[in-house]
C-alpha cells in the first residue's frame, strides 16, 4: 500500500480532474516499489510508524510528481549537452530518503 495519496500528487501538480489518474497510479505504484526496495535493504517495509510514513507520504509524493512532469514535458529536462537530467522533484525525494535511511541507521546504531 503506497504510503502517499492520489489526491496529495494531484495537489503537488495541480491536477483537478481524474484525466491522468490512470498514468499517476502506475507511477504511484512503481515509486512505492522502489522506495520499498530501498528501504528493504535496512527496515522491514511497508512502515508502520505514523511518524515516518508521514515523511514518506511526502517523499512519495513529490518523487511521483517528478517522474510524471519527466513524462509530461521531457524537453525541459535535456542538458544543452543532449543528456536527459532527472527531474529537481524525483533528485529531492531520493536526497529526502537517503537522508530519513540515514537518520534512522544512526539512531538504531545509537541505541
């Protein structure tokens, strides 16, 4: 179960209409999957804890709207070099999860 909302995305990209719920639902569920798998490595998932799945609705969220807006409007993410950069959303929310994976390890360490 993704730990963010459709309609928290939707708030992020500032979708009022069920037009892309389709395509944001599929991203949604190959994001919860990643995010799952990475945090696997180190945590029994999916998390419990309300407190960390509030931080990670918000991680979700944004790395959905990322990959979305990747999708959506690709040109705006090609380097003056040619190259596909990924998008300032998705680079937040993978820097948000290592930082939380991080955190957490020093704390359990820690204890």
């Amino acid at each position: 179960m993704p730990y963010t909302t459709l309609d928290k995305i939707k708030r992020r990209l500032n979708i009022t209409t069920a037009e892309q719920d389709g395509l944001l639902t599929d991203i949604l569920n190959e994001v919860d999957a990643e995010i799952n798998l990475i945090l696997s490595r180190y945590f029994q998932v999916p998390v419990q804890d309300t407190n960390l799945t509030t931080i990670l609705s918000g991680i979700e969220a944004d790395w959905v709207a990322g990959r979305f807006r990747a999708l959506m409007e690709p040109n705006v993410l090609v380097t003056p070099e040619g190259d596909m950069r990924e998008h300032v959303f998705v680079t937040d929310a993978k820097r948000r999860l290592r930082a939380l994976v991080e955190s957490l390890q020093s704390t359990i360490k820690g204890v």
